[in-house]
C-alpha cells in the first residue's frame, strides 16, 4: 500500500524507464502494484502505481492460468482495505479466505519484497464470508425471484430469445394480480397455472405468450429445481448495502463468496455476480467522482458471464458497468484474455493488469495478437514480452489522476502481506458463526407468496367443484328412487277390498244407490250408513 505523495519522476527521453516511470509518480493516494521491468532488469525504485480515485473506472485482471491473477486481486485488495475501502471477491477455487489472515513470512517472499523494494508486513484484512444459499461455508445469499428478474433468470435457465421475452410476460402478469415471487417454487405455481385448464383463459389474455413455450419455461424451471438449485432463491433477500461496511478502524471488509461448493453450476453463480452487481447500481444514490471508490467489486472467471449471454442480457451488463461508476463502484473482471469480454464492455475497463499468455496453438497466437492491439502504443514488444513474463508479472496501464491512460509498463508485482491460499475450515466456520450477519440471514423464510396463493385457489375451487359435483349426484340419486318408488308403486299388487269396499262394488249396492232417491232407498241408505230416522 502507498499514499505517498513522492514527486513525480522526471522523463527523460534517453531514458525509457525513468519516462514509463514518471507516469505513475501521482501526487494523490495510490496502491503500489510493484517495480517496473526494463531490459530484462527488475528497477525497484521505479514504482508501478495506481490512483485510488481512479479505481472506479473499471478494470481488467488477464492472463493463463497459474499467472498470478489470484495473487494479484488479492494485493489490490488488501491495500483497498488498508485505505478504507471495502471489496467484494469471489472465491471460485477457495483459495481466497486467506486474505483474512497474516501472511506467512517465507524465503519466497522475503525475495520478492526486496526485488520491488517493499516493506513486507504479514497482514489480514476484516473479513465476512458468503455463499450462495448457504451450500458450503458462509452467511447465505439469496435473492428472490422478482428482483433477480426475467433477463438474469433466462440466462441461467439457458432460454433463447423468445422464451425470455415470455418469461418477462409471465413476470408482468404475476405483478399485476399481485402474486408474489419469492422462491422458484412460486414461479413455477404460476406458470403451472397458466397452462392448466383453469388458467388458460389467463394465458389468452397474455400477448404473445403461448401455451407450448410456457411449457418449455415450466419444464426448465422443474429441471433447474432438481439441480439444487431452489437453494439460491427465497427470503431473507440479501441487502447488498452489506458489502460497504469498514472496521471499526476504518479498514474496509473485504466480503468473500466462497463458491467452491457451486463449481459445478457456472451459469448460475456468474449471473448471481451480475445480480449483486446490478442491485448495487440499483439501490445505491449518484455520488459522481469520489477520492476513493465506495466498493470494488472483483468479478472472477468472467468469460462464465458472457457465454451464451443474450442480447438483453449483454446491454443490460454493459449499461451496468457504464453507469455504476457514477456510483462510487468500481468493477474488476478477472479472466484469461481480454477477448473473453466483449468489445462494449471492454472499452469502458480503463485499468489493465495482464499476466503472461501461452500461444502453443493457431488459436493461443491470434488470441495474443488481439490481446496486444488493446493497449496503447509501447515501447515494448508486447507480443515477445506477454509470452516471456514469469509467475507474478505483468503488464500494466492504468487511467492517471487526469484520466488520461499510464505508459504501458511491464511490472514485477509485490507480495500480498495476507496469507496466500486458504484459511483452516474451522477458523472460517468460526469467522462465519461469529459474523453479526450471521442470524439476519442464516435461517431461510417462507412468507406467503404466489405459491400459497394460487394453492389456496385451487384448493377452494376443488372444494367449490366437489361440492357441486356432491349436489348434482345427490339430486340425480334423488331422481333416480323418485323413479325408483314410481315404479315400484306401479308393481306392487293391489291390496283385497274391505267388507264397506265389497258391498259398496257390489251389485246389489248399485241397485240400491240407483233408488236413493225413494222414501225406501233413503232408509236402507241410512240403515247402511248407520244414521237413525228423523222423526217428524
């Protein structure tokens, strides 16, 4: 780390180091990188340097593998925090969780301090560490479905074009009935719902969302589910304001998402990166240019973003990466060559570090071409000196205190003071427990959501159904032993007539009624009846 205010080294055309050198002699605070390369000559009193205010113009950490691009970010790192500023990294390998720790004073380090004319310190940093959803160790990050969106759920569920656009219809029809998006299994409820039979009438009223590509969305949701994936989303929602938190002494946590654990889904951790960065840029108030950054934000394995990215989702990152710098947040990707990122996104990374690169193949030397037409004219061979540079070399140019880019300066970086490779597992499970992070987001929640909303739905409307169902069987039972007893009525044999029956159907009863009228008809009638004579 340095914030010195040495003058500036006087150029001088016969001499080609001192003239790379005199533009990285900054007057304001600046991190040290390490010592210039010149003719083959580590020159430790020709410092490589960047301006901290400058840092939130993006940069770029290139280079093979086992180059030093870990190493690397953890010296920038290391020296942020030293000066206040917090870091977001992520951790791919595991071998980051160091930082928090002293480093260890080994032969190997003593000899690279004296070769760049540093002043080694063992040193940690204050430290917070992170997963995603809380597979492997760390606080759990989660995000829930609304916010993470339409175009950053698409990418990870490797949807083309025109499901994305439908995916986006489906979110707008969640929000304008009001069922929340919480965990996938909510998105999956409505989605299940639209293409049911009960939904269907819904899905016509959804323009251009049709039913055979809302079963696609359904089926890669179901697959994406059984990949674990339901981990990464729900409540509590990660705040993303956690990342700028400093020490009590005013140092800067550096924030680790350890991501080991998740090696295996690169689509997913890659677009969850791109998440915490786009709600950082979109919760975070316009500051302009600040004396140091806010945050910086190392972006690791960066070509994982990019491939198979839509167009939606390359504008939406490049608008990010442009605007969040008004911020306060500067944006590092780490990755292999600079052909990793695309060209829109490419211009705007004003600093660059790139570590050596390998041209064995036609496709390695085309790729080394490409690389060296991205930095300014040098007064190095840039394609000899790019395959020539050793474990923990680099070339550098960075955007001076005026904006304008440094010489291109071939560099023997310093050592981290922070130990390099990972802590002890139980030290970090400790670190983890004992975060007052910890308990806010530990513990997954599940509020009611659209889920629960369309299951109670369905569970009334089954209930409604069944009791409609129940009426109509009862009324149809009802008929059928109405026609039953009809029947049966009809069958059933006629009982014998009663003795008043008999004599009443009897011929001579006829007879009798015939002659009612009669004074003796009358009187049989009564005698019959059993009513006794008037007397007059």
């Amino acid at each position: 780390m340095s914030q010195s205010t040495d003058p500036a080294v006087p150029a001088d055309p016969a001499d080609p180091a001192g003239a790379i050198a005199a533009g990285y002699a900054f007057t304001g605070p600046a991190l040290d990188l390490g010592a210039l390369i010149w003719d083959g000559a580590c020159l430790p009193d020709r410092r490589i340097r960047i301006p901290l205010g400058m840092l939130n113009r993006h940069g770029l950490v290139a280079g093979a593998t086992g180059t030093g691009k870990t190493k690397t970010l953890q010296l920038i790192a290391e020296q942020l925090s030293a000066n206040g500023v917090p870091v977001f990294l992520a951790d791919i390998k595991g071998d980051v969780s160091g930082i928090s720790a002293p480093g260890a004073d080994t032969e190997k380090v003593r000899a690279r301090a004296a070769e760049v004319g540093q002043e080694w310190r063992a040193t940690g940093c204050p430290g917070e560490f992170y997963s995603l959803g809380g597979i492997g160790p760390g606080i759990p990050l989660r995000a829930t479905v609304t916010s993470f969106g339409p175009v950053l759920l698409s990418k990870v569920l490797q949807l083309n074009q025109t499901q994305e656009q439908s995916l986006g219809l489906i979110f707008h029809y969640a929000d304008s009935k009001g069922l929340e998006l919480f965990d996938l299994k909510d998105l999956r409820a409505v989605v299940a719902f639209l293409v049911s039979e009960r939904g269907k009438a819904e899905l016509r009223g959804i323009g251009g969302l049709s039913t055979v590509t809302a079963g696609v969305i359904l089926r890669a949701l179901t697959a994406f589910e059984q990949q674990g994936a339901s981990e990464f989303f729900g409540e509590p929602e990660f705040d993303t304001s956690e990342f700028l938190r400093t020490a009590a002494d005013g140092r800067g946590t550096v924030s680790v998402l350890e991501l080991p654990a998740v090696q295996d889904k690169p689509q997913l951790f890659s677009t969850f990166l791109m998440w915490l960065l786009a709600d950082l840029y979109a919760e975070l108030p316009e500051v302009g240019d600040l004396e140091r950054p806010k945050l910086v934000f190392f972006f690791d394995e960066a070509h994982l973003l990019f491939n198979g990215a839509s167009k939606a989702f390359l504008d939406s990152l490049t608008r990010t990466v442009r605007l969040i710098r008004s911020k306060g947040i500067g944006v590092f990707f780490v990755t292999q060559t600079p052909k990793d990122v695309p060209a829109d996104v490419l211009a705007q990374l004003g600093n660059r570090v790139q570590h050596a690169l390998r041209a064995f193949t036609p496709d390695d030397a085309k790729a080394l071409k490409a690389t060296v037409k991205t930095f300014p004219h040098s007064a190095y061979d840039l394609e000899e000196l790019l395959t020539g540079l050793g474990t923990g070399e680099a070339v550098i140019t960075v955007l001076s205190e005026n904006g304008a880019p440094t010489p291109v300066a071939a560099t023997r970086l310093r050592a981290p003071q922070s130990l390099m490779g990972p802590v002890d597992a139980a030290e970090l499970d400790r670190a983890v427990k004992a975060s007052p992070l910890y308990s806010r987001y530990a513990e997954a929640v599940d509020r009611e959501s659209a889920y629960e909303k369309i299951s109670a739905e369905q569970a009334a409307a089954e209930a409604a159904a069944e009791a409609a169902a129940a009426a109509a069987e009862a009324e149809k039972q009802a008929e059928k032993e109405a026609k039953e007893a009809q029947k049966s009525a009809r069958r059933a044999p006629k009982p014998d007539p009663s003795l008043a029956e008999q004599v009443v159907g009897s011929v001579i009863f006829r007879s009798l009624a015939r002659s009612v009228g009669t004074s003796l008809g009358r009187e049989i009638s009564r005698s019959l009846f059993g009513t006794a004579r008037r007397r007059r």
